[in-house]
C-alpha cells in the first residue's frame, strides 16, 4: 500500500525513525483499532491514532457531550455539546487527519453485539468507566482473539496493561486476561465513579496517550509489550510502578477448567 505524497510530509518524522519507516507505516495505515468509550482516556487516545495514521479507527460510545465532559475529554468542543460523542470524536479526527476512516458506533456494547463488532478490528484500547464493561470486553477479545489494551484512571492515579491470552509467554503458558489481574466482578459501588469521586483532568490525557503508544507498539511489533506487566502511576507523587501479572490456572475463562465458553456466560450485570 503506497503512501500518498501527503502522507509522506504528514508521517515524516515516522519514517526517518528505523523502527517505523515506511513498512511500519503501512502497517498503521493498515491497521484496524476499536476504541471503547469517547471519554477522557478515548479523547487523547482518539487523537493519537489518527495524528499516527492509523487506517481505520472504531469508536463505540452511546453517550453525548456535555459541558462537564470538557475538564478532561479534548476531543470533544463546547460547540458540541449535546451531539453523540461518536459524532463529535469523528469530526475532530477528520480534521486532525483526513486520511483515517472512522467508524461510528453509537451504542453500547454488549453481550450480544460485542464479538460482531471487535471481529471487524484487529486491536481493542479500552477506556470504559465501568466494570462490567472492561469484562464483558476482555472476554470478547479473548474469544474473538484480539489483542486489548486496557487502561482505567482513579482521582489522582492510573494503571495500564496489555492483554493477549489468545498467545502464550515465552514459558509456555497463556498470556494473563484482565480476570487474573481482579477475580470476580466487584460489587457496584465499591469504587465510585469519577462523577461522585472526582477527577484531575490532566490525568486521562497521561494514560489515554500511553494506551495510544501501547497500541501503536502492538502494531508495529516493536519494544517490550506490556502483556504480563501492570503499569501503575501515582499523578500526587510523580511515580511510576510496576507488578507483574501472572497466568491463574483458576479463573473461569482461559483457567485448567473453564466455566465461560460464550458471552452469555460471562455475568456482566454490575452487582
């Protein structure tokens, strides 16, 4: 796939780098990516993607724009409020790069259309607020075979990992899912969300472009995947961490003796 004398001027600075140059590039520009969610982590992740020249960039998102979105969530506009995020999203990364195609879906996602949907993609980000969301979407990229990188901010900090359980580590074991890192759904409640607990705006930018860097990693086949490692960060003391995650032999979906085969068995109503 030919680059257009455009693209060339506009991924410049991609091609003089060896670990990209112009087959790297292509490989983005043929890249297919689905965001979950069009919120603070989705906006700079959004952004990133299409200012890198992915392909095709999916944004699945049933919410629309307010005013109270705008303190963290820079893709959207005060001109929009009120419009579906999707739209809105679209409309910023058309103009930050006319060559990426975007795919609007306006909806949740679901137990019943969720596999339809990450099939179309080749990588998954997730950026949700919520449980029962990141579940139902690590188990569907483990049944569709996808690879997902995952990320989630609280007040004043974040953490970020990628999960491919659908290949194995270098010691022969699967790649851990995002049940080996939080067992059993938690009950609702117990972490509340950043409208009751609130949220520096800053800090979604900080891991929603780290989510966009794992993903054009993941693309590219380059540097250390974060498949098997938990990236935490501490915004109140400028620290990173790091703990490593581990296959568990017990968890109900890639365990010794699986219980979730499907979707429908997956329990993804937030207790």
């Amino acid at each position: 796939m030919a680059l257009l004398s455009d693209e060339i001027e506009r991924y410049a600075r991609h091609l003089v780098l060896h670990e990209v140059g112009g087959p790297g590039q292509n490989k983005l520009k043929s890249a297919k990516v689905l965001a979950i969610g069009a919120g603070g982590l989705g906006a700079p992740l959004l952004c990133y993607l299409a200012a890198a020249g992915v392909g095709t960039i999916g944004i699945i998102d049933h919410d629309t724009v307010s005013v109270s979105n705008l303190q963290r969530q820079i893709v959207h506009t005060t001109a929009r409020v009120g419009l579906p995020k999707t739209a809105s999203a679209r409309e910023t990364l058309q103009g930050l790069n006319p060559h990426v195609h975007v795919v609007e879906h306006n909806h949740r996602i679901t137990a019943e259309n969720a596999l339809g949907i990450i099939g179309q993609y080749d990588i998954v980000a997730d950026g949700c607020d919520n449980f029962p969301t990141r579940y139902l979407v690590s188990d569907a990229c483990y049944l569709a075979r996808k690879t997902l990188v995952s990320a989630a901010v609280g007040q004043f900090d974040g953490q970020i990992s990628t999960f491919k359980p659908h290949e194995t580590s270098p010691d022969g074991v699967p790649w851990p899912t995002y049940r080996c890192l939080m067992g059993e759904l938690p009950p609702r409640g117990l972490f509340p969300a950043c409208e009751e607990a609130g949220i520096l705006g800053a800090l979604p930018g900080i891991l929603g472009s780290m989510q966009a860097m794992e993903v054009i990693k993941e693309i590219l086949g380059v540097g250390d995947s974060l498949a098997g490692r938990l990236l935490m960060y501490d915004a109140l003391a400028s620290r990173f961490y790091e703990t490593r995650l581990a296959w568990n032999p017990d968890n109900p979906l890639t365990g010794r003796s699986p219980s979730i085969g499907s979707l429908e068995a997956g329990n993804y109503i937030d207790r």
